[in-house]
C-alpha cells in the first residue's frame, strides 16, 4: 500500500486531471486571485515515451511511439493536454501533424487568467495554412486579429510550430520560419497579450452543428461528418522555456499591465537571454487569407465540452467577461518539474539524470508492508515519467541510504561481494535494474518488467538450497 504522504499526492494528481480549468476570479477585477504557478525554467517533452504529469489531459488521449494522440470521433470529443505551471514570457515549439477532416480543429493556445491569449489553429479542412490569432484581457468585441499563414502539408508531416513572446513582440513560426509578427504597437489598443500563460493543446469539432453556434460552424469550415473520421492530431513533443524565474507570478494590481506582475522568488525576464531580437514586419511573407469572422473556439456556454480557448467567446461587451478567468492547480509543495516535464520530489529528483552513489533525503519513496512471503517487501518510487510505481526488494533494504536510478526508481548501495584476501579489491557497488545476479533488487515493477532477472535469480537459489540439503543428507 502507499504511504499517507504518496496517496495524497497521487490523488491530487488525479484532481488536476478532473479540474475544470474555470474559476470565478478574474485579476482585472480583484486583488486577492490566487498565484499562479510559475514554470521558471525550461522543459522539452517528449510523448513519444509516454505521458508526463506536468500536463493533464481531459477527454481521451493516448500515447505510442509516435507521440500522443488526440481522437474526435464523436460528437463532443475535444482530447486536450494542459500545463499545470504558467509562463510570463517565453517560447512553446510544438512538433505536431494535425487532424484532418472538415471542421475539425486543431488548436495550441496559451491563456492568461484575464484572458489574454495567443493562439495557432490547423482547420481539417485544409492541410496548407495555420490561423494565428491573439486576443487581450477577454475583449472579443472585435474579431479582425487573426490570420491565416502557409503551413503546408501540415496533416502528412510532423512539422514545429513556434510561438515566441516577449514584452516587445510575439512571433509564430513555421518550420522554423517566421510567419507572423505583432507588437504592442501594432496590436489593438490595449490588446497585446501581457499576462502569466497557461499552455493548452488539442483537437476538437468547431464544425459540429449540435454543440457549436452557426458561425462557429462556417468558420471551421464544417459541418463535420463523424463517419468519415475518427479524426486525429497526433503530438510529437513540446519544448517550453520561460523567459522569467520564480516559484509564483502574482498580479500587483488590476490593470493587467505585465510591469505589475511579481515573480515570487524570481524575477520578470529573468531568463530572457535567448529571446531573439526585433523582427520587422517588412520580412515576414504575407498572410494567406483575412481575418476570420470569429474566434476560434467559440462555444455556447463556459460548460461546452467543444470549448477549446476558454469562456467566454460572445460577441457582445467586455462587460460579459467580469470575473471569469482559467485557474489550475499547481506543483504540491516540495515537488519539482524537472527538464523532462516530471513532477517529482525535489529530493529525487536531483539524481534523476543518471545513476549515482550520492543520497537524498526528506520527501522520498517509503517502503509498505511486506509481501506475502519471506524476506520480500515492496517500495514505491516513480517511473520515468514522474508517476508512482513500485519495487520489490529485499526486506530490510529501506534501512541503507537511498538514492534513485534514472528511472527514478529506489536503488541501494549494499555491496554485492567482498574478497577474503589481504590487500585485494572490493567488488563495486551495484546500482539500478541492471546489476545482474548478484544486484540488490529482485523484483518486478508495475511499469517497467524485470521477470527473467527474477527467475533466474530464484532458480539459482533454489539450486543453492538443493545443494546445501543434500550435502547435510550426504553427511
């Protein structure tokens, strides 16, 4: 069984992915919104190996060795993926196909809790062009800011699509090519997105008739017809780097000015060495088609499961945005997100990298009642993907100094044999999954198999002891 401390914080994980990512806290409009957890670092994901839990998902989505993957099949299916940390400032890459299909949407957005936003959008409709748009503190009283920029045979092939912000400019990028560029003093008035980022991605049906307005519909180029799907945008990787510091950003006030935000243990920009540089407008190659109509995502109430950039999108007054706002819980305290996106113990995590002698303490796997069976006991630590799992060891092993493989699994330090005669070497140390007959741990994992490890180690046991008897039989 799990410890008290490792169930809480495996439930709380749960939570995060259960969470609707409404509240009823908007900063334009009060002081005492709760922080926001900052990523303060950078980060590079790579779903190919599976699932991480600095994102969580709602809807179904799925893992292979070609990334995750995010299905419409049905009517209201929308699979998304969103962080549990923000930024304030900083570049997203994502390595992506997009889903086909008419009116299907493929959507990576990042979005502030006063709603600012910045977003790019891939219409099954057409596999050649990406929307970019933006928006600021939820005024969508206009809808003439997005455009559509060349992506070509973006549903065949894995391409990298970038977003780079800062206070003097936002960038998207296709391939490594600037498509698109927006600064403060060509955006709106008042509309350039300022505000601590919260990362969504994934797919969803604008062009569905029965959960989305008319005008919705027309935009994704519906309506959509389910039995020529499933439909699938398949996510390779996603590399984040905050260009500020911090453990929390917090608003100084309501005007919604970046210079107001606070970056608790950190500071704004303080990470911003590798932004890039001005880029003019004059270079960047001209947009495909007009601004769309209407947003993307629109949906008929802050409930609505098609909903991908958040609520509300109504073409009314701002007035009809007061005190809504995204939220999310944030890192258990004493946890870190590591390089690879994990969310693990801070303890832990510092041998994570590769396999060491060194060893940690305070938050740390702790050892649950033994197994059925002399001598055998099981640990839990976490797999390489920052999520519990469990080994089973020798009993009294937990009792020798811990330290972790890079798997983040227990590993121990007892030596595997000593030689008898003066002045000769001793046998090193054995560490992790891979130390052979003589290595400490002899268990399975529930992640990661080790069974013919296992079974032959027992073999020879039970060859040992049959030996021993008969030899006392003998004598």
């Amino acid at each position: 069984m799990f410890s008290r401390s490792i169930l809480t914080v495996v439930l709380l994980l749960c939570q995060w992915a259960a969470a609707q990512t409404y509240s009823s806290c908007n900063p334009l409009h009060s002081t005492s919104c709760p922080a926001d957890t900052a990523l303060g670092k950078a980060i590079n994901v790579d779903f190919t190996k599976g699932a991480v839990n600095s994102f969580t998902s709602s809807g179904s989505v799925t893992y292979d060795s070609s990334g995750a993957h995010f299905t419409v099949a049905n009517s209201g299916d929308a699979p998304t993926l969103s962080s549990v940390f923000y930024i304030m400032f900083g570049k997203v890459s994502i390595t992506m196909k997009a889903a086909p299909g008419a009116g299907i949407v493929s959507t990576l957005v990042l979005q502030s809790d006063d709603l600012d936003e910045i977003d790019m959008e891939w219409l099954g409709a057409d596999g050649t062009e990406v929307q970019t748009n933006y928006f600021g503190k939820g005024d969508v009283t206009t809808y003439n800011r997005g455009a559509f920029n060349p992506a070509a045979n973006n549903q065949n092939e894995f391409i990298t699509y970038t977003i780079e912000w800062t206070a003097t400019q936002v960038t998207w990028s296709v391939g490594g090519s600037i498509v698109r560029v927006l600064t403060p003093a060509t955006a709106d008035t008042n509309q350039y997105p300022q505000t601590p980022m919260q990362i969504k991605f994934g797919a969803w049906s604008g062009g569905d008739p029965s959960t989305n307005a008319p005008g919705t519909v027309t935009w994704a180029r519906g309506p959509t017809n389910y039995a020529n799907g499933p439909f699938t945008m398949t996510v390779q990787s996603i590399a984040v780097t905050d260009y500020s510091t911090g453990t929390q950003y917090k608003y100084g006030d309501t005007s919604g000015n970046w210079e107001s935000i606070q970056a608790v243990g950190g500071k704004i920009n303080g990470n911003s060495g590798g932004a890039a540089s001005s880029v003019a407008t004059a270079d960047i190659p001209a947009a495909t088609s007009a601004s769309p109509s209407i947003p993307a995502g629109l949906g008929s109430t802050h409930g609505s499961t098609s909903t991908r950039t958040g609520w509300p999108w109504v073409a009314t007054t701002l007035s009809t945005v007061t005190g809504t706002s995204t939220s999310v819980a944030g890192v258990p305290s004493g946890w870190i997100i590591t390089s690879s996106g994990k969310i693990v113990p801070a303890s832990s995590a510092a041998t994570l990298p590769a396999p060491t002698s060194s060893y940690s303490a305070g938050q740390s796997p702790s050892p649950s009642s033994p197994l059925s069976g002399p001598g055998l006991e099981t640990i839990t630590g976490w797999d390489d993907r920052g999520f519990p799992t469990t080994r089973t060891v020798i009993s009294g092993a937990n009792t020798a100094p811990k330290s972790y493989d890079q798997q983040g699994f227990l590993i121990t330090t007892t030596p595997t044999a000593t030689t008898t005669a003066v002045g000769a070497a001793t046998q090193a140390p054995c560490f992790g999954t891979n130390c052979g007959l003589n290595g400490k741990i002899i268990g399975t994992s529930s992640s990661k198999a080790a069974a013919p490890k296992e079974t032959l180690w027992r073999s020879g046991a039970m060859l040992g002891i049959a030996a021993a008897l008969a030899e006392r039989i003998l004598l």
